[in-house]
C-alpha cells in the first residue's frame, strides 16, 4: 500500500499570511493526488484533485503542486474559514489512502 | 446538487454485523461516471477509504479490513449499503458514505456521517 505522511502535524499561521502543507508519497503516484479539508463536526470537502486543479466552488487562494513524490497545497493569504484539518489522498493505485491529516491553527 | 444521507444504527456489539445505508438523492447510482464508496473516522483520528463499489456492481474493499466488508448497490432504492462483520472496539468511528469522480476517483460529495459505537 501507499503510505502518505503529512508534515508538519500542526501548523499555526497568522491571518492573512500564506500557509504551506506538504504531503510526501512512499512512492510515486504521478499527479494522482487529492486535498480535502476537514471542519470540526463536518465531512471532509474536496478542495484540489489531479494535484493542482481546484475543485467546483474551491476559491484561487487554494493551489497544489508537486515535485517529485512530494506535494504541497499552499494557501495564498489565510480567511478566517481556512482553519481547520487538511488531508491528501492518492488514487494512483488500490487500496486508496489518505495522509494522516495537518491541523491549520490560527496564530 | 447530488445529496447523500447514511442511515443504520449507532450501538453495535462486539462480534456482531453492521450495516449501513446510504441514500442518494439528486443523482442515480446507475451512472457510470460515478462510483460510490464508504470512509470512517476513529475518534480523533484520519480518515480510512473501507471500499467502493461501481455502477455495475463491481467493488473495491481496503485488504486491512481482512475480508469483513461487503459494498453493494439497490439501484430500486437508489442507494448503497456496506456491511461489515465481526465488529470489535476498534471498528468505533464516524462512518461517511460519499460518491467518488471516476475520472479522478476523488471523493467529492459526502454524506454528514453517521457515528458507530461497538459495545456491549
């Protein structure tokens, strides 16, 4: 199985400043990678898949990338709405996994 | 707007079988562009894909579970169900039904979940 780690465990930024995720991969997944946001109390929400493409509603402060088996999700200048917990997931090959999740808390 | 609403009960006991719906509204399990899936959630924890099943019955499962699950569609009902045997402690979490993009096979509409406690 595909193993995705997640760092840092738990990031704390400012409003208005930018946050970097990252999401490494045990081995190489192409651009099969997905982010979901998590609220507390809520399903997770689809914000970005094939690694960079923003899902239907997901606002331009969201981006992904990629380097490698490395990923990142960036968040361009933090709403008060962005914090919350971040999964990445890869569908490169069965069983689908997810990450562990990263905390986005507010600084 | 595709709408998806788990239903089961939420006390299970040791050893026992549970089982879930999950209605669809606003779309139809019939399509082939879509697939239909389950995820949990242990308390404070990540998520966990349980499996999948396809339009045409087809299914996917996650090998950890150890052969304990079963996905399957009710296209009269417009639904799909997952059963999963043998429960123990650690089966205890927040169970999510969700459609996944076949292009992509990403999950991108969720039902609220459902939360499921296995105890006597």
């Amino acid at each position: 199985e595909i193993v995705m780690t997640q760092s840092p465990a738990t990031l704390s930024v400012s409003p208005g400043e930018r946050a970097t995720l990252s999401c490494r991969a045990s081995q190489a997944v192409s651009r099969h990678l997905a982010w979901y946001q998590q609220k507390p109390g809520q399903a997770p929400r689809l914000l970005i898949y094939d690694t960079s493409s923003r899902a239907s509603g997901i606002p331009a402060r969201f981006s992904g990338s990629m380097s490698g088996t490395d990923f990142t999700l960036t968040i361009s200048s933090l709403q008060s709405e962005d914090f919350a917990i971040y999964y990445c997931q890869q569908y490169s090959d069965w069983p689908l996994t997810f990450g562990q999740g990263t905390r986005l808390d507010m600084k | 707007q595709v709408q998806l609403q788990e239903s089961g009960p939420g006390l299970v006991k040791p050893s026992e079988t549970l089982s879930l719906m999950c209605s669809v509204s606003g779309g139809s399990v019939n399509s082939a562009s879509y697939f239909w899936g389950w995820i949990r959630q242990a308390p404070r924890k990540g998520l966990e894909w349980i499996g999948n099943v396809f339009y045409n019955g087809d299914t996917k499962y996650n090998p950890s579970l150890n052969g304990r699950v079963t996905i399957s569609l009710d296209t009269s009902r417009n639904s799909f169900s997952l059963t999963l045997s043998s429960l123990t402690a650690a089966d205890t979490a927040i169970y999510y039904c969700a459609r996944l993009r076949g292009t992509t096979v990403t999950f991108d509409f969720w039902g609220r979940g459902t939360p499921v406690t296995v105890s006597s």
